[in-house]
C-alpha cells in the first residue's frame, strides 16, 4: 500500500485510454470486421487496467469506446453502459466519455442526452469519420449544437478513411501514419466552416500529439486568401478555432514534439494520455517515466509539468482536487 500511495502523490491523470467489451468484441466478429482498422483488437480487463495505474502513479483514466465504430446503436449503448458502470464501481479511477451511433444525426444526439443525464458521461467520444460522414459536414451542426448547449468535452479518435484504399493500407497500417492525416483531416474540416467558433462552448480534445496540425494550421493560414479569392472558404476565426482545441500527448511525444504544439496552442492545453490497451503497459510506463524526466529536466518545460499531467485535465472535467 505505501507503493501505491506514493503512486497516487504523483497524480497523473490519462485522458487517452480505451474500453473494450465483448459485447463489442462479439459484433464485430459476427460482422467479420475484427481487422477493419488493420490492427488486432487488444483484450481489455479493467482489473489488469488498475493494476497499470497503481503501479504506473496514474489516478484516473479517461475511458472511450476504440475502433471500429459498431454498426448496432444497442452495441453503443451496451459500451456506454459498461464504462457507466465502471466508473460507478471504482470511484475517482475512471471517467469516460460515451459513443454516438452515427451517422444517424437524431439518434446520436437522444444517446448523448442519455449519457450525460443518466450515465453521467463526463463527454463524448467522436470518431473523426462515420461511414464518410467526416466531422465538420452540414449535417452534424445540429449535434454540436446541443454539444454546445451541454458545453461538452469531446475527444476526437481516428477511424478508417472512407472511401479506403485497401492496397495502401496494406503496405503502411492506419496507425502508423493515417490515423494522423484522419485526424488532421476532420480538425481541419471543423476550423475551414469554423464549427469550433461558431460552436464555443464545445472543447475538444485532440490526440496523438495533435497529429499534423502542427505543420498544417500554418499552411491552412497561408493559402486562406488564396481559397477566399477563388471563394472556396470564407471567413476563418482563427483565434475562436484554436482556442477550443486541447491535445493529449498520446503516442511519440518528446520535448521537440511538444515544443513544435505550443506553436498552436498553450500549455494550459496539453494532456498526458496513455492509449491502454493498444500499447503493452511496460512501454507505457517507461513512456510515463521518460515524459516525467524530460519534464523535469527541460528548463523551458518544467513550469508546465504538473499541467500536463493533471492540472490540465482537472480544469477541463471539473474535477475537484485538493
């Protein structure tokens, strides 16, 4: 118990982290769509996932639903329940943020209200695509409108393209570079039909280290009068875009990493986040201890420390911490 304790003085909290089901498990097999993001499904155990936090110092872990999305709005509601539950049986050890069935509008939105009033869903899992219903079409401004009437936290994760070339995601895997132009692709989307101005009071968490936004927001800022003097964009609100965006270091952060994020935004905007159970927890907890070293040692880093690792997510999920 005293490792534990001295675990949990470090406070961490893990806004990128992932539930599993076998109810989840089971659709997928039964649609033969176990390797539709050409990756393996890993197995997840909530004991096992605490027993990584307690080891690891992490108090609390942000639940949301992997990928694929499932076709059967009952698997979605079975997923959000699950993660209701867990949070309910381990109290302070796990928030969650619940699935949508999209791309059906008017259903998603009943399943958000019925996450947030009655599971008590503390945000929204949005996948960067639904069936080729991208983020920052038409049709979903109804849903950050109630988004943004709820001011909801939605974290962003990337699914398979759609259309998808299957021979180029044969010869390099989603996760290894598409999954980083998918979400570049749904931010950017949002910031040209300025839904993140437009819709303020939505904050939206961005992973994996904020994938291209880094280099793309630059050049999306270049060639802006370009696209408005052929009137292929109109007015950008830059400042009201960014300012909505959060980012989770999940993946290849390093100092350089974050160094080239605060390019975008502020520190009082990055997160830690893990990516359990994609990833085998001794990487993970070397990747916690390298991130809290460099964070440490880095003389430009080292005020924001205790922000990326739990501040930040306090402020975001309102959580009350002494």
């Amino acid at each position: 118990m005293a490792f534990v304790a001295s675990a949990y003085a470090q406070r961490v909290i893990d806004v990128h982290s992932h539930l599993i089901t076998p109810e989840f498990v089971l659709s997928l097999e039964e649609e033969g769509r176990q390797m539709e993001e050409g990756f393996p499904l890993p197995k997840y155990d909530v004991e096992a996932h605490l027993k990584w936090m307690d080891e690891t110092g992490v108090e609390t872990s942000v639940l949301t639903l992997a990928a694929p999305q499932p076709t059967s709005a009952d698997v979605i509601r079975s997923t959000n329940e699950a993660a209701a539950r867990i949070k309910k049986e381990h109290p302070g050890r796990f928030l969650f943020c619940a699935a949508l069935p999209l791309p059906d509008v008017n259903a998603a939105i009943l399943e958000a209200k019925y996450a947030l009033d009655t599971l008590d869903a503390d945000g929204i899992k949005l996948a960067t695509n639904m069936q080729g219903q991208y983020l920052g079409t038409p049709e979903l401004d109804t849903l950050f409108s109630f988004l943004n009437e709820r001011k909801a936290v939605v974290i962003l994760h990337p699914h398979r393209p759609e259309p998808v070339n299957s021979e180029v995601m044969a010869q390099t895997p989603l996760a290894m570079q598409e999954y980083l132009s998918e979400t570049t692709r749904a931010v950017a989307n949002m910031i040209s039909r300025n839904v993140l101005a437009r819709y303020s009071h939505v904050k939206v968490v961005v992973p994996h280290c904020g994938a291209y936004l880094s280099l793309a927001v630059p050049r999306m800022k270049s060639l802006t009068p370009v696209m408005q003097a052929n009137k292929m964009v109109g007015d950008i609100d830059w400042e009201a875009n960014l300012s909505a965006l959060y980012y989770d270091l999940a993946g290849a952060h390093s100092p350089e990493v974050i160094r080239m994020m605060l390019t975008i935004t502020t520190p009082d905007h990055l997160f830690y986040g893990s990516d359990y159970p994609y990833v085998a927890p001794k990487m993970l907890t070397q990747s916690l201890a390298r991130m809290k070293n460099y964070l440490s040692s880095e003389s430009d880093l080292s005020p924001y420390k205790e922000m990326i690792l739990h501040k930040n997510a306090c402020q975001l999920f309102n959580l009350a911490r002494p």
